[in-house]
C-alpha cells in the first residue's frame, strides 16, 4: 500500500481512537522511505500487521471501596508485538485510560523497547481507575481486583508489566503480592519491584535520569553541555523527579513543576533540598503542587486544560523537558518555546508534542527528542531488572547506572545514523522511528506469516 492508503487503512479501522492515529501517523510518515527501499517490507505487510494488536484484552475490575460500595472499572492490557520478546510495558492507572490510549502507548512502546537493544517486545495496560482521593486500602483493593483477572494473561516470559501513570512502587508490589498468591510462583512477571524482593537499583530513577542522559548526548554533539542551562520541567511525579535530580547534578537549573491543576516557578531554580521537599509532597503525602509554591514563596500558576497553550511553555529557559501526559505541548508552546530560544526539548512523557508542535520544533532548529528515544530509560532498565532476576543476582548502583547511560547513548547514536542514512541529518524523531522499525520488521519477516 502506498503511505496515504496505509494511513487511510488505519484510520478506517480505527475510527474512534484518536490518540492512536496520531502515533500511527507518526511512524507511518517517517518509515515510508524504507518501505520504498524494501519492496519486501511493503509485500509482507509489515508496517500494517505493526499497526493491528497480536492481542487486546478488555475486561471488568469489580471492588468493594472502603463504604462496603461496589465499584466496577474498565481493565486492559494490549499486548501489540512480540516479534524480539516478551511484550512489556507499564500499566497506567488514570481516568482518562481508554483502548486509544493504550493502543498509541502499546504501539509507541514497540520501536522503544527494539532501540534498547534489549529483547523485549511492545505491550501496555491499565484501568480507567482513579487513585486520586483513595484510601491505602482502596488502592490494595483495586490492584488484587485487576491482577484478579490479568494474572492469567501475564508471566515472565509471555508479558512483564511495570509502572506508568499512578502505578509506582506501592501499585507494583500490591500487584505482585497477588499475582504470587494467584499462580503460587514468585518470577520477574512484573518490573519496578521493590529492592530486597526482585528489583534493580536505579530502576525508579531511571527514566528521569536516562532522558537527562540523552539530552546530554544532544548537546554534546553540538560541543555543548547541560551545565549553566536554565529547564523547564513538567510533571511532578516518578519521571520529573528524577530528571531534576540528574539536571541539578549536570549543573542545570531547573525553574518550573507542576501537576494537573498547575505549575510552579521557581526562579531561583530547585535545590536538592527543595526536590526532596517535593518527592516528599508527592511520594508520601499525595498533595498538590501549590504547597511547594506556598513553602518557598514562588510563582504558582493554575491551567486550564481546555486553553489554547500551556504559560508553563512561554518561561524563557534553554530547555524544556515535558514528563506528564500526551500532547501537552501543542503548535502555540511549540512556538513560543522557539520564540523563547530554546535549545532542546526532550521527551520524557509518551507522545507529550503534538505533531503540529513537533514539525514547527524541528523546522526552527530545535534540537528534539521524541519519548520511544528519550524515555526509553526506564524500560531499558526494567529490562535489566529481568536479567538479573533471570540470573537470580543483583548488580550495584554504579554497574546499572553505567548500563543506562551506555544504552542511552546507543540509542542516541543510532537515531542519528539512522536519520542520516535516510537523508534526514540531526532529525532524531525520523531516526528513532526507522531503527526500532528495521528491527522489529526484520525479525517479523524471518518468523513467517503469522
Ligand atoms: P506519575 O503518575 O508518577 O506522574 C504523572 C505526573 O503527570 C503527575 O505530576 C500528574 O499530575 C501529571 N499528569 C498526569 N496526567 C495529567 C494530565 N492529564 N494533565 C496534566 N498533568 C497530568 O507518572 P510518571 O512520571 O511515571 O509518567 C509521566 C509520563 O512519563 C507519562 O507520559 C508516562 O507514560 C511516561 N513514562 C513513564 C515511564 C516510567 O518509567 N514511569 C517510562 C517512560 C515514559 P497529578 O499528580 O495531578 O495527576
Ligand atoms: O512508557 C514506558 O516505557 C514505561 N512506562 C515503562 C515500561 C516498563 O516496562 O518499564
């Protein structure tokens, strides 16, 4: 099928999934020209049987809330390719979770986990399930209820979930308590486990962390550096914490935060201590953003989701690095992000640009990131996780760490020779879409017809 019919082909058949066409688009335009250069790839249908879940399992969370009242939620989890692995991939507790969501993060997660170098293939999941104002106990319900059901679509070498979106630590371990007691085995079947249980050091850090390291990559490609660089973060949980932690110690100077009711603008820039303050707020006492604001005396903002742009976008700053929710930086942030010089802005959140927002970045020189390279920290350590439970040891800090950061400069290295090779120099979002594509089709092509 030529582009056009492919995208036609997609939308027809997914007509009500918005936020799935958007990354289908994406990758659509960009591997094109491979599918030119290899008749082969277009006569198998590769790109189209990319586009169609090997899976997508839909089913009822029922639960007793803490008043005795019943509660019934909306599970899922797609399990979209596994041509080079197991499928893997977060879960994503959130009330705006629907199959769209899901399809577009499965999806993106495919050509993610291909750029690790790690052989893991793409899933995602989740529930409609809000954790906001839920009790301790609430939360335990609900993650027995879901694993109630998921426990026997998952396992460490079939599909091995993790966090994402309101699923952190505390989610992870009540879901592996029942998957144990469930199936009666304690393997690798979940990642983001607790240390002293089956997790790995840096595994919590390492998506903040890994997209600071990219950056960095970034820049020194340009003879420059992250030191003296004055960011904008967005986002307040498990993936801006630590990608503030990791600009503070590169020497950069992170001004904003923030939540979904709004953000914050610290012009004297986050400290270690004002970060632990914040993981503190958010970790531990699950409280909003505007009590940072009100602790240390700074600019606290509320947004309006359904406003034209973001004010966060329009602070004058080098970089900008969204790590909250898909399409938060739309044409007018991308816009005012370039009119305000900006140098780099990495994803750290799934799909956070908008395709109008991202053209307009890259057509002004801005150095971008798209999230399946820049993010991809996480899942590679999550991948790293399952060796070590595979080998039944644990590596140090320092070797983990030194893990991520060599994984994260391979994949900023073959983004950028991959975009080269295809006529696109420094256009990492082309880069990143044809090396995870290659790969996974390659392997596709080898397996048959299946
Ligand atoms: P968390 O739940 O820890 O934090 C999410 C943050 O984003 C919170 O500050 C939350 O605010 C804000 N947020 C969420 N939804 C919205 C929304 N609709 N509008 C405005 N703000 C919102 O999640 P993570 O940090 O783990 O994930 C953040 C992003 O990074 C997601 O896109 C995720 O897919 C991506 N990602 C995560 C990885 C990981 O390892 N955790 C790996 C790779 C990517 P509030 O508290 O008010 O809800
Ligand atoms: O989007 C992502 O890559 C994640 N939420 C992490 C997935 C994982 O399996 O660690």
């Amino acid at each position: 099928m030529a582009h056009s019919d492919i995208l036609a082909f997609v939308k027809q058949r997914n007509p009500h999934e918005p936020e799935f066409l958007q990354a289908a688009e994406e990758v659509i335009d960009s591997v094109l020209p491979v599918i030119d250069k290899n008749p082969e790839y277009r006569k198998l249908k590769l790109l189209e049987r990319m586009l169609e879940p090997e899976r997508l399992i839909s089913f009822r969370v029922t639960w007793l809330d803490d008043k005795g009242e019943v509660q019934v939620n909306k599970g899922f989890r797609v399990q979209m390719n596994s041509a080079i692995g197991p499928y893997k991939g977060g879960l994503r507790f959130h009330p705006s979770v629907n199959q769209s969501v899901l399809k577009f993060l499965a999806f993106e997660q495919i050509f993610k986990n291909a750029l690790t170098g790690i052989p893991m293939g793409g899933g995602k999941g989740g529930s409609d399930f809000d954790p906001k104002g839920k009790s301790e106990n609430e939360i335990m319900k609900f993650c027995q209820a879901f694993m109630g059901e998921l426990a026997r679509h998952i396992g460490h070498r079939l599909d091995v979930p993790a966090g994402d979106i309101g699923v952190g630590g505390r989610e992870i371990g009540y879901l592996f308590g029942a998957y144990k007691k469930i199936r009666n085995e304690f393997t690798g079947v979940l990642t983001g486990k607790g240390i002293g249980w089956g997790g790995s050091l840096i595994r919590p850090e390492a998506t903040g962390y890994g997209l600071i390291y990219f950056a960095e990559n970034m820049l020194q490609n340009k003879g420059d550096s992250l030191k003296g660089k004055t960011c904008l973060v967005s986002g307040s949980g498990n993936v801006s914490q630590y990608a503030i932690e990791k600009i503070i110690q590169m020497g950069g100077k992170v001004v904003t935060a923030s939540d979904s009711n709004g953000f914050i603008h610290d012009e004297a820039g986050f400290t270690t201590e004002k970060l632990a303050f914040l993981m503190d707020l958010k970790n531990n006492r699950r409280g909003r953003i505007k009590d940072y604001a009100d602790k240390y005396k700074c600019t606290y903002k509320e947004v309006d989701p359904k406003a034209d742009h973001n004010p966060l976008w329009s602070i004058k700053a080098d970089c900008a690095f969204p790590c909250a929710t898909q399409n938060e930086v739309n044409g007018k942030d991308a816009s005012n992000l370039v009119k305000n010089g900006v140098k780099v802005l990495g994803e750290g959140a799934n799909m956070p640009t908008t395709i109008e927002g991202i053209n307009i970045l890259i057509d002004n020189g801005v150095m971008y990131s798209p999230g399946k390279a820049s993010n991809a920290g996480g899942v590679a350590t999550s991948g790293l996780e399952m060796t070590q439970n595979f080998m039944g040891s644990n590596w140090t800090r320092e070797e983990v760490d030194g893990k991520l950061r060599g994984i994260m400069k391979s994949i900023h290295d073959t983004a950028l020779a991959a975009a080269k090779e295809y006529g696109k120099p420094g256009n990492y979002m082309v880069g990143a879409n044809i090396a995870g594509f290659v790969k996974v089709a390659n392997a596709m092509k080898a397996q048959g017809v299946i």
